[in-house]
C-alpha cells in the first residue's frame, strides 16, 4: 500500500506540474481567464494532494498497524480523480466537440468531500495513535 500511495503522490504531482504548465501556456489563448482560473484550482488541489500522498505513505511506514491511513490515502486518491478532474473538464469543455453532460458538476463536491474525508481519517489515525 505504501509503494501504491508514493507512486500515485508522484504521479499527481508530476501531472500537476504538466497540466499547470499546459493551461499556462496553451490554454491560455484558447480559454477565458475564469476558465483558466478553475482549471488552476483543479491543479493546486492536485498537487496539494499528490504532496500529501507521499508524506502519507511515510506515516504508513511508521505506523503499519493503522487502519485508517490507508483509508485517508484511498479517500485522497479518488479525490483527485473526481475533484480535479471534473474540474478539468468543466474549465475545458467549451474545446469539446460534444456537449458535457450536466451530470459532471455534482461529481466536483463528491471529490471535495472525498478530500474532506480522507484528511479527516488521517486526523483520527493521528488520535488514536
């Protein structure tokens, strides 16, 4: 589990960077400055989130009887799927040739409270020690 978490923190992390630089640079032209502010958040919390999967994973290795570390990194992980990811795609979607269902919006709270959740039980793990 510890290695999956590193891994997934690297990799959010890294493709924060790229996105960032993406709709700094290419989108840019192409969006509104509304949209690429909300493209902007869906990348901070990417990356905030990719960071905190790999200071997770060193508490997991600290604590590997913990039940509830490996839930705040599950939490975190399907946060940023749903969080920034809906994000991307309600910021991009006037660049789809297709329209995007109404049903994206309310994944973006799903994803937030999956946030909210995951560093709850990071909280509780840390309480009950």
């Amino acid at each position: 589990m510890v290695r999956k978490f590193q891994l997934l923190g690297i990799t959010y992390a890294g493709l924060a960077v790229i996105l960032g630089a993406f709709g700094a640079h290419a989108l840019k032209s192409i969006l509104t400055i509304d949209q690429i502010a909300t493209f902007e958040t869906g990348v901070k919390y990417q990356f905030f989130h990719g960071l905190a999967l790999l200071v997770l994973s060193l508490f997991i290795t600290q604590n590997r009887d913990s039940k509830w570390l490996p839930r705040a990194g599950i939490l975190m992980s399907v946060g940023v799927v749903l969080f920034s990811g809906s994000i991307y795609i309600l910021a991009t979607r006037s660049l789809f040739p297709f329209t995007v269902g109404n049903w994206i919006g309310p994944v973006t709270p799903l994803g937030g409270l999956c946030f909210i959740l995951g560093w709850i039980s990071w909280a509780v793990a840390i309480i009950r020690g």
